[in-house]
C-alpha cells in the first residue's frame, strides 16, 4: 500500500477522505510532531494558513531525495522567493487553494504510478548517462581533443592516451573504442599499477589450472577477454619491466604464452594511458624505448581541468546530475558563489576532484542551493576575492534557465502555455526542461 503523509497544521483536511478511498496509507500531522516521522513514499505539504514557515526549507531539502513531494499553498504565497525555489526544485507538482478534488486525485494517481518505475528508471537514467555522456567541449583543446578521437577510432592504430591523474583519460579510451569498428566488441580495463606482485603474467595472459601454487582453476587473462575488441592498459608506466618485454611481443607478432600452456593469439587493438613521462622512464631505464614505439602509434593529450576553463561551468552541471542520478535523488542549482569558488580553484585533482566535490555538496547541502561551503571551497572564494569573468554560454544559460522558471511559475505548470509564451515548439520547450534538470 503507498504511503501518504500531509504535513499540516489544520485539523480538518478535506482531501483525506479520498485518498482513504483510493487505497492511500494516510497519515496527517503538524510539522513540530514531525522529529520521529520518517518520510512517506508521497509527502504533501498544505502550506494553508500557515505564517511561520521556518521549519520547511530543512525539511524539504532533508526529505527530497527520500519521497515524491507535492505542495497546496494560498495563491499569495506563490510571491515568496523560498517557496517559488522549493516548488520548482522539489516538487513533483502543486496545487492552490481551495484543493480541486478532482484534479488533485488525478496528480496523486500519476505519482502512485511513477513510484513503480521511479527506481529502475534512476538505474537505466545512470547507465546511459555513463555510457554515452559526451565530453564537455567548449574550450578549444577540448574541440581539438575531440576531432583527433574521430579521427583515430576508425582506424587501427594503437593509442598513447597522455594527461594528469584525474583529467579522464579512460573516457577518452572509451569514446576511442565507441567510434572503433570493434564497438560491438569487448572493452577490457587493466590497471597496470594495481596488478597483484608475482601475477602480472596471468592477469595479462591467463594461466592454466595448476600453472603455480593457488591456481585451483583456469584464468583467462586480459589479451583473451579483449579478443575482437580494444584492451585499455591504465597506467602503462607502471607496468614491470618482464611484463613490458612479453607485451612487446604481442604487440609485434599478435600471439602471447599462456602461463603453464600454450601459445595463443588474440585479435586486439591496445590503448594505453598514463599519467608520468615515458620518455623520462625510458632514459632512466624504467620504460622500454621499442615498446613506446609500439604503443605510440597515435599519442592523444587530455589536458588539465584548469586548461579548460570554458568547460568547466557546463561540466559541473552535468556531473552534479550525474552524481544525483547515481546517488537516488534529485540535483540541486550551483549557487552564483558556488561557481565562483568552482571557476577560482585550481583542480589539482582534475576531473576527479570535481566529482567528489559535488558529491559531498549533494549530501551535505542544506539548502535550496549548494554553496561553497557544501564544495568545501569557502575559502577560496574568501581569499581570492574578486571572481573571474563568466563566459557569454555560462550567462546565455541562466537567462535560459531564469525564463524557463519564470515561464512555468507564471502557467501554473502548463507546458503547452509557457511553451506559446516562451514562443518555442513543445519539443523545444522539454528538452530545455530536461536540459535544465526542471522536469518534475
């Protein structure tokens, strides 16, 4: 049975009844009763008569990600700043008094409906996210970044992926695989610095039952799972110096020796990627010269966080969805301080970092909004002082943005409406919602 909490301070509520009748699990209570309560699986504020309303942006941005929310407010309160935000952010949709029965009943229909699907959808959201999220390329190193991956996935060639920890290197490997005619094949990661001591051979190669001490079982190696497809060596750099010399040969003659069995071949392509100088490895003897050859055969720089600085503003909100999407809940609007703190830090952790300071944020964000203080960067903005300029696609979308809120807030959620006013096709209008992540 779904599950209905009204947060309200009347003690008769009309529309108790039919939801009662409807199969709801009813529970009506005033927001100071609230500290045992748990979320429902549909909350509704009735926000009617109510004049102190301190008590209802934490709550809401506590219970958000945990239930499906739904707001009945006096038409006079649609002019107050906080309740505008939490509607547009939070709410799957509201209703102003006096509550049509009717209509209301038909709201809570849809979303009873919508908790059914809510969970798998959130999984198949994220997987396709990560699978075909294209890179944010608005900088011009990230323009030409992306012109010499089309360019080199068709072909054969094998791939020297090159840039700092964290910059996203095997996003790169992967969009290199994706535009590959071995697409339809298997993409096989191997971290070359995490390989176990004394296995390096098996984990490449495989090993038969019985090849050395604890091999109860036959292992295929990397080489075998990639067959028909491209093997991504992570941190090539790292990879011992007796693996680099069997490699080679694999590289050179496309056939390897199965640790305790046979010679075998394998048809794949290699991208590597690494993060130190291979030629500083290789003039201090840590990195064979023939071997860089062969893994050079295209070399693809992935520069910096900080080198891209027009990236950055649109990369943020798309991973702060990503990061929603994978974490259950709902994103939240980068305050303009936020960016700020974003645009000033220097991101030695790259892409990497940026993605666990949104995270964090999403987790510890308290209000409507995430600030610097959720991305733990208060005080870069504090002791930078003056900000950066913003780039003109950074302000030409929070007019986008300000005028989709606008548009709805002033139709009452009518899509047909604000898309006539706004003077754009439906089709227009929701992917600009879904753009925006103001889809309910």
């Amino acid at each position: 049975m779904c599950s209905v909490l009204i947060v309200s301070e009347r003690k008769e509520v009309e529309y108790v009844s039919p939801l009662q009748s409807a199969n709801f699990q009813v529970t009506c209570l005033p927001h100071d009763l609230l500290d045992e309560m748990a979320p429902a699986d549909i909350t509704i504020f009735d926000l009617q008569y109510s004049t102190c309303l301190d008590w209802l942006e934490p709550l809401v941005c506590a219970w958000q990600s945990q239930t499906m929310l739904v707001f009945i407010v006096e038409r006079s309160q649609l002019a107050l700043a906080n309740i505008m935000d939490m509607i547009s952010l939070y709410a799957w949709d509201y209703h102003t008094a006096p509550v049509d029965i009717d209509r209301f009943m038909v709201t809570i229909g849809r979303i009873r409906g919508m908790l059914h699907m809510r969970q798998p959808w959130l999984k198949r959201r994220l997987k396709h996210l990560t699978a075909l999220r294209q890179p944010v390329t608005c900088s011009a190193a990230m323009q030409k970044l992306q012109r010499q991956v089309l360019k080199v996935a068709p072909t054969e060639l094998p791939v020297l992926v090159i840039g700092p920890s964290g910059a996203g290197k095997e996003l790169v490997a992967r969009k290199v695989h994706q535009h590959s005619a071995r697409a339809q094949g298997p993409l096989v990661i191997l971290n070359c610095g995490a390989i176990p001591l004394g296995l390096s051979n098996s984990e490449l190669f495989g090993h038969e039952k019985g090849a050395f001490t604890g091999a109860c079982q036959r292992h295929l190696g990397k080489l075998t799972q990639a067959d028909g497809g491209t093997l991504f060596l992570d941190e090539i750099g790292d990879l011992p110096m007796e693996l680099q010399t069997h490699l080679l040969r694999f590289l050179q003659e496309g056939c390897f020796d199965v640790v305790g069995g046979t010679t075998r071949s394998a048809d794949v392509r290699v991208v590597a990627a690494t993060h130190i100088d291979l030629q500083q490895a290789i003039a201090t003897g840590k990195f064979r010269l023939d071997l860089f050859y062969r893994l050079n055969g295209v070399t693809l720089q992935v520069p910096s966080l900080r080198d891209r600085m027009d990236d950055i503003p649109e990369l943020a909100r798309s991973l702060l969805q990503e990061a929603a999407a994978s974490m259950g809940g709902r994103s939240k609007p980068l305050s303009e301080q936020a960016m700020i703190a974003i645009i000033q830090h220097d991101w030695p952790g790259n892409v990497r970092e940026l993605i666990n300071r949104l995270r964090r944020a999403l987790v510890m964000a308290e209000g409507v909004e995430i600030t610097p203080k959720d991305l733990d960067l208060a005080d870069t903005v504090q002791s930078t002082g003056a900000c950066r300029c913003y780039s003109l696609q950074y302000h030409k979308e929070k007019a986008e943005r300000q005028a989709l809120n606008e548009a709805l807030l002033q139709t009452g959620g009518q899509v047909n409406l604000a898309a006539k006013n706004l003077q754009v096709s439906r089709a227009t209008l929701y992917r600009l919602l879904d753009k925006y992540d103001l889809l309910t």
